[in-house]
C-alpha cells in the first residue's frame, strides 16, 4: 500500500474535514469578527457571508434535499469507495470527483486520475468500487478528449424496471427531422436517435420486441404529415394498424413489394437530380426536402421466398435505397425474426449505419445484426433476460452497443396514434 502522511494514515479524517471545508471557514470567520470587532457590526457580518454561501452552495442544498446528502457528502462516499477497492495512485491519492449529477438509475460522476492510476485500473477494480459503494453495479468510460479523465455512473437502483411510456403519446404532431425518443438506456436516461439520413436494421428472435422498435419508428414518421409513409409487412397484420397513414402498403406480395421499391428508387433519382440542378448535395427540411421512410417487417419473406429472380431483384434494389438514398431523403427500417448471415448478407448489414439486436439465440445471430466480433467483446444479444420485451442494443454510426429498452405502445395506444396521424394528414 503506498505511504502518504495525508491520506493513507488518517484517510477518512482527512476526506471528511476537506468535505466540510466551506462550513469550517465560515465558523472561524464568525469566531474571529467576534474578537476583533463589536458584537453587532459581528452578527452583520455573518449575515453577508451566510448570503453568500447559501448562493455559492444552492446546488448542494438541493440535492441535500432531494437525496438526503450533500454533494461534499457524495464526493466522501465516491472517495472512501475507491479507497477501500484499492484505487489509490503512487503518491497515496485517489481519484478526485470534479463534477457530480443523479441519473434515473443512481450517480454520474466525472474523476480526475491522479498520478500513478490509469482508466484500465479503474476498469479492473469496478466489482470492488461496486461492493465499496453498496451499489448494483459501476459503469466506467474514458474521457475521449483526456485520459486523465473518467466518467463513473453508479446504478443503485434498477434501470429496466418496466417498458416506458413513449412521449410521442403526447405529441400532437412530430417533426422527423429531429431525433426521435425510443426509449431509455441503462442510465434512465431518453434514447432518441435521428433517423434523417439513416437506415436501421433490426433482429430478433420471436417475442423479443421488434415490434415495440417498429412501433416507435412508425408512428414517428407517421406523426410527420411531411413524411412519405411505405410500409412492407410479410405477415399483413403486425404493421396493418398503420395503413390508413401509409401512401402504399403491401402484405405478402413479392411482386408488388419489388414494384413499391422501384418506385422509391425513382422517386430517389429524380431528388439526386433536382439536387444536381440546384447545386446542393442532401435534401434539407428548410429547403422543402421530403422524407420517405420506408419499414419492411419480416425482411426474410422478401429475400428468401419466392423466385430467386425476385428475390435477386429485390435485394438489389434493397441495396440500391439503402446505400444512395441517405442523401436523398430515402430512410430504410428493416426488421426480421431470423438474424442470420442466409437472412441477412453481410453485403446489406454494412450499409446500415443503425442496427438493433434484441434477444437472439446465439451470439452469432447478434454479431450478425450488430457486427462481426461484438459478442467476443462483451457485447451479446444473447445474454439479455428473455423476460426484458424490448430491450436490445443499439449500435450508432462511431458508438459501441448501447443497451436500452423501448418505449412500450400498446395496442389502443398504436390505434390511437394512428387516428392521429391520419387526422393531422388529412387536414395538412
């Protein structure tokens, strides 16, 4: 154990008196006014200076209230929590907490490394700062712009407790443009992603959730008058709520599902050249750009079924959308049951800079929706508790797999949403 007069001889004495330094001071500048000046001009004083603190330390006192300890109160727990788990620098230091927030789920911290620690002992000794702290779990990550920074959110209660309500429940209207809330992460904290030039691949096994993603998606582009609606639903009822909204809708009809996706690849060069025309490279919201999303549920009917021709023809122009259309406007949401690679080639997966892996059966199946080399990284469909409906992990354009669960829509709820949509539609 390193040797430090301050900290390793009398840690908790030295850790508490600094938590308590404000109040200290202001004590002693009591204790002197009342020695060196009248009692009155003394009491003046300490008014001011009370002021003056309880404006300096409001934040504090909020949280006081609202948790029952301090934010010095917290920052001793965090710093005994590393003392015990053994995260200590060569000069005797422990991480020092420099910016502090509750989360849903517990605490966010940010911690200045001191000398002689790096982020992987941090990340070594995450069990034991668990156990210190008498939390359910400790999640670290490293500051991207300086290593000598980590951020450490403490779960002390849990996160997926319960599917949660979608806001857009209480949206009038939407605007697809901007991101969209799909749920909550692990911190408890909203998931919105931005689907405007973006494609999302999703996978599953039967009963994971795909249709709680789907719903979201759906009634978030539904929710947008602006928005072309193309739905494609290999069994005809698990998208059939939205009809009515969709500009076209096709059940289990490969034929008709091919025309839909070379009406789309149409509709996709003449906006590539408009933009020509106009020297502009994407369509933009301020410049009239529209919107085209297209969902396709059960994507293994339309690649596996059938005529090969067709279901050449079909992934060819499946590929043409999703890799020219981002600029476009063209947004492809693809879901399928059987995440595998006969299902899902390699070839199309890469395109989608989104993708979705609820529950699968086998690591495999996971790697197949998120990427080769996930699973072996801690990062598994596989592993999520079949009793979470709804819960996956999403992978982002430059992010790792991010675990949330989704918004839940129930079936009056999707209904409901729907009306809505088709009434705001009809009048836009």
């Amino acid at each position: 154990m390193p040797n430090s007069p301050t900290v390793t001889r009398h840690p908790w004495a030295f850790l508490y008196v600094r938590g308590w330094r404000s109040e200290i001071g202001l004590a002693g500048v009591l204790i002197a006014s009342l020695v060196i000046v009248d009692h009155l001009r003394a009491v003046g004083m300490v008014l001011v200076l009370g002021a003056l603190f309880a404006v300096t330390r409001r934040s504090s006192v909020i949280d006081d209230w609202r948790s029952g300890r301090s934010a010095n109160h917290v920052a001793l727990w965090i710093h005994m929590g590393c003392w015990h788990a053994g995260i200590v620098g060569s000069s005797g230091r422990v991480p020092r907490v420099v910016r502090q927030g509750r989360l849903p789920v517990g605490h966010r911290f940010v911690l200045e490394l001191p000398a002689g620690i790096a982020a992987d002992l941090v990340q070594s000794r995450i069990r034991e700062l668990a156990a210190a702290l008498q939390a359910r779990e400790v999640r670290v990550r490293v500051s991207p712009n300086n290593a000598r920074y980590v951020e450490l959110v403490v779960v002390t209660r849990a996160a997926f407790t319960g599917a949660p309500p979608s806001p857009l429940l209480r949206a009038t209207a939407n605007n697809l443009w901007e991101p969209l809330p799909i749920g909550v992460g692990e911190d408890g904290l909203a998931v919105r992603i931005r689907l405007a030039e973006h494609n999302l691949l999703i996978g599953g096994e039967p009963g994971s959730g795909k249709s709680v993603a789907l719903s979201s998606i759906i009634a978030g582009a539904a929710l947008d008058p602006t928005v072309d609606l193309t739905l494609l639903d290999g069994k005809q009822v698990e998208l059939a709520a939205w009809r009515r909204v969709a500009n076209a809708f096709v059940g289990p009809d490969q034929d008709e599902a091919l025309a839909v996706l070379d009406n789309l690849r149409v509709i996709m060069d003449v906006a590539y050249q408009h933009l020509g025309d106009t020297r502009r490279r994407k369509i933009s919201r301020d410049e009239g750009g529209r919107l085209h999303v297209l969902v396709i549920d059960e994507l293994a009917f339309y690649l596996r079924g059938g005529k090969k021709e067709t279901r050449d023809r079909f992934a060819e122009a499946l590929r043409d959308l999703v890799s020219r259309g981002r600029a476009a406007g063209i947004i492809v949401v693809a879901a399928t049951q059987k995440p595998s690679h006969e299902v899902v080639p390699t070839w199309i997966r890469d395109l989608f800079s989104y993708r979705l892996a609820m529950r699968c059966t086998s690591p495999d199946a996971s790697d197949t929706i998120l990427g080769q080399g996930w699973a072996q990284r801690g990062f598994s469909a596989s592993s999520i508790d079949p009793s979470l409906r709804g819960v996956g992990y999403l992978l982002a354009e430059g992010e790792v797999p991010a675990l949330f669960r989704g918004s839940n829509l129930g079936d009056d709820e999707i209904s409901e949403l729907a009306e809505r949509a088709r009434l705001l539609r009809r009048d836009s």
